[in-house]
C-alpha cells in the first residue's frame, strides 16, 4: 500500500504545474525547489531562488520585472524548501527579512544528516548554518522569526510517520521535546495543502493518510503548540491533493479545488461540559472563598474564635448585632 502510493505521488507530482525537486532518491519530505520561480516577497517585489551548475548553487534575487538584484554563490546544493506535495514552498519570514534553505540530501532512504542555511536577505549573509543528525526538513517559521519549525522522520519503514520539531535561532539549539497534540501522539501523513494564518501565527496543514483518516495539523507558531484536526472523508484520499483550505468565522474549511465543501472544522479548543464542567466549577468556586476568607482573616482585628467564625461570614453585609459592615474604598 506504501508503494503504491509513493508511485502515485510521483505521476501526480509529474503532472503538476510546479514541480517540487524532492531529493530525488524516493526520500520521506516534499524536497527542495530549484526552478527559477524560488519564494515571492509581495511587499517588497522580490523573489528568491536557487539555479544549481555542478554542486555549486547561485542564490538570485529579482525583482518584479525579473532583473537580477543580488546574488551569492553557494559551494553546496541548496534550494527553497517545499512543504507540501502540492508545490507550496517555504522559509521566508513574515517581514522578509530572514531566508532559510535547505540543502538537497543525498542517498535513499531516511537521510543521516541535514543541513539548514538561515540568511539574511538584505545582505545575503549567512546568519547560521544549522547541522542535525537524522531526517529533518523545515515546516515554518515563528512571526518573528526566533523559533524554527521541523518535520523529523525517525522511520525508515515509514515514510508517512514524523514528528514536528522546534529549533531555537536565537540560542542555535535543537529544542528537546517533540511538538505533539497530546490526543493524537502518534502523526502519521503526508502533508498536502498548506494555509498560513493571519500574522503567520498559526499554520494549517492538511495531511493525507494512506489506509488512514486524513487530518489537519494546526500548528501555533507562537506558542509551540499543536492540534490534529480530523478530517470525516470517505472517498478517495487523491481527490485531497488538489483541495484549498479556507479560514471563516473560528473555522477552518477544507474544499474541493471547485469549492465544494469537505469538512468545517472547529478551530476553538474543546470545553469541558456536563459532569465535568460542573466540578470545574465548584473547584473554582471553593478556591475563590477560601481566598476571601484568607483575605479576610488578614485584615481582621483582634483574635478570631471559632463560634466568631460560625457566626459571622465574610460576605455578610451586617455583624450579629445587626450593625452596618464598614465600607471600604479602592481595590486593595
């Protein structure tokens, strides 16, 4: 089942209007993107792009009427990561300043080491070179640039499993724990249509799932978090490759290429309801009165016995003997 679809992954890719340059050895990620299109910054007009001579790489940078405005030779294969099977690239910041390549890997299989180059665009300058041991491609980049997102694949009998990675640029290291939603630990896919949210804070990825339910992985760029999206769909998975995903309303919806509707998902975290909501409630309603009680207490006069404490109650508006309760003025 695994093959057959690797094989219909490239006939579709074949048959696509963008090419992504996977690795060309049959490797677990969507590859790197060496044609003269690269990554567009619309608010500035410039496109970036990688064209390959040998194992050297020239990095070009154009403007809106195609001239070239600055370019840099690099002594290694590298190119525009793509994120998706469907074309979408990525590793350009939200403010354009910060441009991250992958190098092309080498080898079938699950690769030994990887390598990320972080640039800066206006100078062109390496920023850092990022060196790790195992299968890591790049998914996203925090709005501000600081945090690193990575899909690592640890199974080379399994493509489609991976896990999405965080790495610090600020402090040039790997970040320890995996990024998992906790009800769905174990992610299985291959990532499809790609959304970016407003300001880049959340990245929406649409995974097929061979022999499995598609899903969508929600990514908080700013947070480090993530949610898996179940995705009801019965029908064949192919069909997925040329969806679009649409936001509306706290809703994500997933449509087909002629804008039929898929799924709505709810893009809210779930709340506790019934039995549980209930007790939340009552937790927090104990925890508020034992704090107006202390509260209370501290700024009581004189010692407190208890049949005090029995008779009097703190959110009573009277004392016993029937008089007024001074009114204190402010906050504290």
């Amino acid at each position: 089942m695994q093959t057959r679809f690797r094989v219909l992954t490239v006939v579709l890719l074949a048959a696509a209007v963008v090419v992504p340059a996977a690795r060309g050895d049959g490797g677990p990620s969507p590859g790197i993107s060496l044609d003269r299109t690269g990554i567009t910054d619309p608010a500035r007009g410039l496109a970036y792009s990688t064209e390959v001579e040998g194992k050297v790489t020239s990095l070009l940078v154009r403007n809106q009427s195609g001239g070239i405005v600055r370019t840099r030779v690099l002594d290694r294969i590298y190119g525009v990561p793509f994120v998706t099977y469907n074309g979408t690239k990525g590793g350009l910041s939200r403010d354009g300043r910060t441009l991250v390549l992958a190098q092309s890997q080498q080898g079938a299989g699950l690769a030994a080491t990887s390598r990320l180059m972080v640039l800066d665009t206006r100078t062109l300058r390496t920023r850092s070179t990022i060196d790790l041991k195992g299968d890591f491609s790049f998914d996203a980049l925090s709005p501000d640039a600081r945090t690193l997102f990575l899909i690592q694949h640890t199974s080379a009998g399994d493509y489609e499993r991976y896990r999405v990675r965080a790495y610090d640029l600020a402090q040039g290291r790997l970040l320890p724990n995996p990024i998992v939603d906790k009800t769905e630990p174990n992610m299985r896919g291959q990532p499809l249509v790609r959304l970016v949210g407003p300001g880049g804070a959340w990245v929406y990825t649409l995974y097929g799932h061979q022999g499995g339910e598609p899903f969508v992985h929600a990514l908080d760029t700013v947070h480090a978090s993530a949610r898996c999206l179940d995705v009801d769909w019965d029908g064949n998975q192919n069909l997925l490759w040329s969806a679009r995903l649409k936001l509306g309303d706290r809703k994500l919806n997933v449509l087909t290429k002629a804008g039929k509707r898929i799924a709505v998902l709810e893009l809210q975290p779930r709340r506790a309801s019934g039995l549980g909501a209930g007790w939340l409630s009552a937790i927090a309603a104990m925890a508020l009165a034992g704090a107006a009680v202390v509260l209370w207490l501290l700024r009581g006069r004189g010692r407190l016995t208890l049949s005090r404490f029995a008779i009097h109650s703190p959110w009573s508006s009277t004392r016993p003997n029937g008089a007024r309760t001074p009114t204190r003025s402010g906050s504290g």
